[in-house]
C-alpha cells in the first residue's frame, strides 16, 4: 500500500466519521425544532382555551371558538405532514385525539361549528387527522363539521 493509498483511506474514515456527525447532528436538530413547535403550539393552545372559556357574548364565544379550531386546524396539519417527531409527535396526535373526541362530543359546540365554515376546505385538516385516525377514535366526526349546509 503506498502512501498516497493510506492518505485516501484516511481521507475516506475522515469524511465517513464527517458524515455520521452531520445525520446525527440533523436528528437533534429536528428533535429540537419538534419540540419547539410543541412548546408553541402549546402556548397557543393555552392562551386559546382560556379566551374560549371565558364567560362572554354569542359573538365573542364563536369568534374565539373559531380561533381554538384554526389551532386545531394548524395542529393537525402539521401533525399529517410529519413536521414533528418522535415524542413530539406522540404528545400531539394523544392532545389531538383527546381534545377533538371531547369537542365533538359537545352538543353546544356542534350547533356552533356550522356557522364557522367558510368553504368546503374549512377544517379540511381536522376531518384528515380524524379520517386518518379514526381507528383510534371512539367517536364519528359530525357532518356539520365539514360539510357546508347549502
């Protein structure tokens, strides 16, 4: 083996080791954005139900109702575009799963979801994440939820 040989396999170990450094180094990187955009959204969902909670006018309920299910919205299409993973990932689709299992399950809230669709793409990605997960969900998504009564 002549020298120049030995400095190639070298080279080779060197851009070998380079390389599992950068895999690693990009898993970590998007376990720490994934985190971050739970912490986010956690945040949000937060500050979202207390406003929706609080005592208020017809007008002022639906609004902030419809800023919690624009979250939800956000909340599951990025859980079906596989931005998040890991236990990131695992913590949302449990958060989704409960929370819309319990919203659906509202009889008030079903009377006001209707008057909240704009078009047939209204909560599209909430009717995917359900479609998707339905398996895992004891509960059927009502109609009214994404269907715009004409």
């Amino acid at each position: 083996m002549t020298t120049s040989d030995l400095i190639a396999l070298a080279s080779l170990a060197v851009a070998a080791v380079a390389l599992l450094i950068s895999v690693y180094a990009i898993i970590r990187a998007n376990a720490t954005a994934s985190a971050a955009t739970l912490v986010t959204l956690n945040e949000g969902f937060r500050q979202a139900w207390e406003r929706c909670l609080r005592r208020q006018d017809d007008d002022a309920t639906n609004y902030e109702l419809a800023e919690l299910l624009n979250l939800l919205e956000i909340a599951c299409a990025i859980y079906l575009e596989k931005s998040l993973s890991g236990n990131s990932r695992k913590l949302i689709f449990e958060y989704l799963d409960s929370v819309l299992s319990l919203l659906i399950k509202n009889s008030s809230l079903n009377d006001r979801v209707p008057r909240l669709l704009q078009t047939d793409k209204t909560f599209i990605f909430i009717k995917r994440f359900l479609k998707k997960k339905r398996s895992t969900l004891s509960v059927t998504i009502p109609p009214d939820w994404y269907e715009l009564q004409r």
